[in-house]
C-alpha cells in the first residue's frame, strides 16, 4: 500500500503525526483526498516557471490540513525543480514591523530554503556554492582558462568581477550590497576562510542587526532589514531562476498570529504588505515567485479583525459567487480546503497502520474492521460534531499503536471505548471583545 518509502520519511511521518504538527518531508506517501486542489497547483507552478507570479490562499478550519498542504505544496513543487522556503508568522515574525519582527520572518524564511536534494532546509549555503561554480566554470570557459588554474589567486579578482556583473543584471534594490557579501562568500570559499563565508551567510540571512558590525565584518554599508527584507527575497528569486531552478516558492502558516496583532494600525500595516505582494504578483511586477498563506475562515473573512477588514484586500479575495461544495474554482486566489470525509480518513489511517509498521518493524494487529470501529467510537463521542478535527483522529489512533505495540494482549476496544474528545481550537472569535489598544 505504501510504495518507495524511506525509513526517515517513516520516522518523520510517525513521530510528527503523534506530536501533533506536520512531517516535513513523506508527506505525499499519505496525501489522500486533495487530487482537485494537487492539480490546480501543478498548473499554477507551471505558469509560476513560465515567468508568472502567484498568490494563494489556503483557508481551512483548525485542524482541517492546511500546514499539510503546504508541506504537500513543497513536496509537489521540489519535484518541478523549484526552490521552496516555509515558514510561520508567530507574535515575533511577521510581514511588516519597526522592532526587527519582519526581519525575523525574513529570516527564517531564508533558513529553510530547500532544495530536492535537501527537502529539509538549510539549502542556502549549497545553492550559493553551486552558483559561484556555475561562475567560475563559465569564467574559466570564456578566458580558456583551466578549470584548476582558476581558482588560483591570481584569477581571484576575475571571478569577483563576473559575480558582481551577474548580480548587477538580475538584482534591482539592494544589489550591489547583495553582490558585495556573495563575492566574500565566494573569496570565503575559495581560500577556505570558514569564517568569512559564515559572516557572508549571517548578512545574507538578515542577522546582522547593526550597520556597523556588517562593515566591521564584510565592509558593506546596508544590512537587511524590516524595510528592504522584501526586496532581497526578489533578489533570491532572480538568482535562483538565473541558476536554472523554475522559481521560489514561499509558504507562510499560522496567519491567526497576524489577526491577533492587538493595535489595528500594526495589523493594517501587515495587511498592506500582503496587498502589495498580491498586486506585485498579479500585475507582473515580479516573475517566478509563488507565496502560499495559510489561515481559518476567520483569519480570512472576519471584518473587524480579519483579511476583510481590510477592503482593499476583501475586493480581492472575496470567493467566487458561482462557487458550491460541489462546484469548485482552484483558479482563485483562495482556495477552501474541504473537511477530509469518512472514507478518506479510513484510508489515511490504513496507509498510517502500514507505515507505523514499517518505522517500527512490526505487525500490529489491527484489521480494517478494527479500523472502522474504532472511527464509529471515536466519531460518536459526545462533542465530535463540534471538535473533533483530524489531527486529532490521527493522533489518538497514532497512540493506540503505540500502546498496542509496547502491550500487545491489551483489549482494543477497551482503548477504543476510552477515547475522549476536547476542544484544540483557538478561539479566535474572542478576540473581537478585546478592547483595542
């Protein structure tokens, strides 16, 4: 049932499930349900690698799968040779900021650059590397110069040069500062200086947070900041792209942490940058760059706090009125993601029995009938029309395996019958008897 899967997929796949969040790589060995939604996105990041810009908006209940199907995003995107980048606004990241936050994000977008050959993050020093030897190699074939003499510092300056001639052509704001730290990455590289390129790196990923310790340590006069962290993300876009990649594609989760911003000015500043990111997209103002939002209905539609409170961005996404449960557009900027039903849960936890097996190497016995009733016990709880969402399912059937496994003549129905349901949603509709401040 489950083909081509890695053990660290497995152990990724069970260990995140139990603990409640995401695995960041196997997510396709259990995507079920989601084929409408996947081919919308292939078409998307098809137009994305043919020089469009692209802005989506996925808009579930909590729990309903939407960090799922951004990690689903990433997987589907990686394999189309797109460099992808997630990460989660939180009460210190977010889009716009005076205090550093919007840096933060910056930041730990450009932390978890991933590439197919390191879908986990981390990718930035290895795209730098591979593009200074796509440097050097076209320096070396347009001097006829060999491949080892230069490397030579004698040919040093040459290298630099092209580099700072490549950057100038597809950078705009902030690229010559851009082009100066990557040379001294490349002058790091070449002569071994680990020290040089880890300063190259930290200015590259926004955590110099004063001009003058940057021109202390590299002898550039900008640092990246919550005004011009945008424009480097453009930049990484171009130079991906001029590195043969299909475009950068950026995934932002938990936006409830930008509709709990207490002041109404600092939520709308936010809301302001989505909407310039929105209009630079679809106006094509910039090509190749794909940003996923993920957040609840309430995020989105609530008018005193949410995306809609902001009438801008409300004429913008307002969901296509000859949409039905049954009639889907994809094509717009939100996408709704439908509740998983009952047969799609049952075989989500039929691939998940199998590859808690395989991570395990075990063979617990529970058949599909056990299966489907442990489903009608846990659907007929008191309180799971209200609450019951399936990271919540997954998880407790997760923990039954777990049991079963470690205390193998333990009744299941017995463990099947103790199940009990809370309430893990945040209640966001509180916020709205918050007083202003």
């Amino acid at each position: 049932m489950i083909n081509n899967i890695k053990p660290k997929e497995a152990t990724a796949i069970i260990n995140s499930l139990i603990g409640g969040v995401v695995p960041k790589i196997g997510v396709q060995h259990i995507t079920v349900g989601r084929s409408e939604e996947i081919n919308a996105v292939v078409g998307a990041l098809e137009d994305v690698k043919n020089g469009h810009s692209m802005v989506k908006f996925w808009i579930g209940d909590f729990g309903s799968g939407k960090s799922f199907m951004l990690h689903l995003l990433n997987t589907v995107a990686l394999k189309q040779k797109f460099v992808v980048a997630n990460a989660d606004f939180t009460p210190d990241n977010r889009l716009y900021s005076n205090d550093g936050k919007a840096v933060s994000l910056y930041s730990a977008i450009i932390d978890n650059i991933a590439i197919q050959t390191k879908p986990e993050g981390g990718a930035l020093s290895t795209l730098l590397e591979k593009w200074i030897e796509q440097i050097i190699n076209k320096t070396a074939s347009d001097n006829n110069i060999s491949i080892t003499n230069i490397r030579s510092d004698e040919y040093l300056n040459v290298i630099k040069n092209n580099i700072m001639q490549t950057i100038n052509e597809i950078t705009e704001v902030g690229g010559y500062d851009f082009g100066l730290v990557v040379m001294k990455y490349y002058e790091g590289y070449i002569k071994d200086d680990e020290n040089l390129r880890r300063n190259a790196l930290k200015w590259l990923k926004g955590e110099y947070r004063t001009k003058t310790e940057a021109k202390q340590d590299l002898g550039v006069r900008e640092i990246i900041n919550d005004l011009n962290y945008y424009d480097m993300l453009k930049n990484f876009c171009k130079l991906f792209v001029s590195m043969g990649y299909s475009g950068f594609m950026i995934n932002l989760d938990e936006a409830i942490n930008l509709y709990k911003i207490s002041t109404s000015v600092m939520r709308e500043k936010n809301y302001e940058k989505i909407l310039a990111i929105y209009n630079d997209c679809f106006q094509g103002k910039v090509a190749n760059l794909f940003f996923n939002f993920a957040g609840t209905k309430e995020v989105l539609e609530n008018e005193r706090r949410g995306l809609f409170s902001y009438n801008a961005l409300k004429s913008r996404l307002v969901t296509n009125k000859f949409e039905t449960a049954n009639i889907r557009d994809f094509a717009q900027p939100v996408i709704k993601l439908m509740p998983l039903d009952h047969n799609e849960i049952f075989v989500l936890l039929k691939k998940l029995k199998h590859i808690f097996d395989y991570n395990y190497k075990s063979n617990i016995s529970i058949d599909d009938i056990e299966i489907q009733q442990f489903m009608e016990e846990i659907f007929n709880k008191p309180g799971a029309t209200e609450f019951l969402t399936p990271r919540e399912v997954i998880r407790d059937f997760l923990n039954i395996l777990n049991i079963i496994r470690q205390n193998p003549t333990l009744d299941k129905k017995t463990l099947f019958r103790n199940l009990e349901i809370s309430d893990e949603r945040p209640n966001e509709g509180l916020l709205d008897n918050i007083e202003e401040l």
